[in-house]
C-alpha cells in the first residue's frame, strides 16, 4: 500500500477502527494505541529494535490482535524544516512496512515529541529510570494524539496549525 498523507488518510480507513502510533528510535519502537473512536491515544508498549524482519513481525501481531486500521510514524523533521537521516530511515521503515502488510500508513512530524514529554515527566516528578522505560511509548501517545486531533479537526472543517511543514507533504 503506497504512504498517505495524513491530510488524506481519512478517505482510505473505516469510520471507526483503532490507529498505532510509533515514536521509531534506533534502539527501540514505541508504540501508542487510539480508541476505536480515535479520540484518544494511551501508551501501548514498546518495542526493542532488531532486525526490520523481526520488528515488522512483532508490528503485524499488535496490528492483528488489536485491529488496527492505519499506523502512525512519527516522523522527526529537522527544526528547520528539512529531511535528515534519522527522517530518511523513517520514511524507509514506513515504506518497507507500506510495502510488506496491507495496512495504511501515514507520517506525523513530531519534532519536540521527546522533549515535551520529557519536561512533563520531569514536571511529574518520576525518576530518570522510570522516565528512562516510559519515554518512547509516551513519545508515541504525544505523536499519535497529534495526529487524532488533526483528523478530528479535518473532518469538522478546522484548521490544524500543526500541520505546517512542507517536509511532510514531501514525505
């Protein structure tokens, strides 16, 4: 299945049916999981990198178990606005999977992802282990929320600011 744009991902998915959200990091995958709804996002688990065989595999099973209609990568765009490397292995990641399950699959820009949920936990007070084991699941749910609000907001006819970036229309 070829990549969609978020702004048009609405137009391929049922009208109710959870999404994935992944914060896709060189060590791990962390992953948040929507109602069926798409409302809300919720931590769901994380993911230790290995082969894109092995990640994709484990991938398909929370995709089957949990009837998953579309996943959600964040995509980590330069501040300036352009593609790097890290964005670049990402876009491939999603590729490879577009290509691999039949499943849809779109790009959010999470640039500050980890930071914001960074400082809220700093805010909460949690240890740096606990902050340590929950940050890319949490990066994930801050992605994927982003993504909820934007297709919420699509389908009510309002603006979503955070949607600026000419990088994710090239992605």
């Amino acid at each position: 299945m070829p990549i969609r744009k978020i702004q048009e991902l609405s137009e391929y998915l049922p009208k109710e049916g959870r999404l994935l959200g992944l914060d896709l990091g060189t060590k791990t995958i962390g992953l948040a999981i929507s109602d069926v709804l798409r409302s809300i996002a919720s931590p769901y688990s994380t993911i230790i990198r290995k082969k894109f065989s092995q990640d994709a595999s484990a991938l398909e099973r929370i995709i089957d178990n949990e009837q998953i209609s579309a996943l959600i990568l964040g995509l980590p765009i330069n501040m300036d606005g352009t593609i790097g490397p890290r964005a670049q292995s990402t876009k491939q990641f999603g590729d490879n999977l577009a290509e691999k399950m039949k499943i849809q699959v779109a790009f959010w820009d999470e640039r500050l992802s980890t930071v914001a949920v960074s400082k809220t936990m700093i805010e909460a007070d949690l240890s740096r282990a606990k902050r340590a084991k929950i940050v890319d699941k949490m990066a994930a749910t801050y992605i994927l929320q982003g993504a909820l609000d934007f297709l919420r907001n699509e389908n009510g006819g309002q603006y979503a600011p955070f949607l600026g970036s000419n990088a994710i229309d090239r992605a």
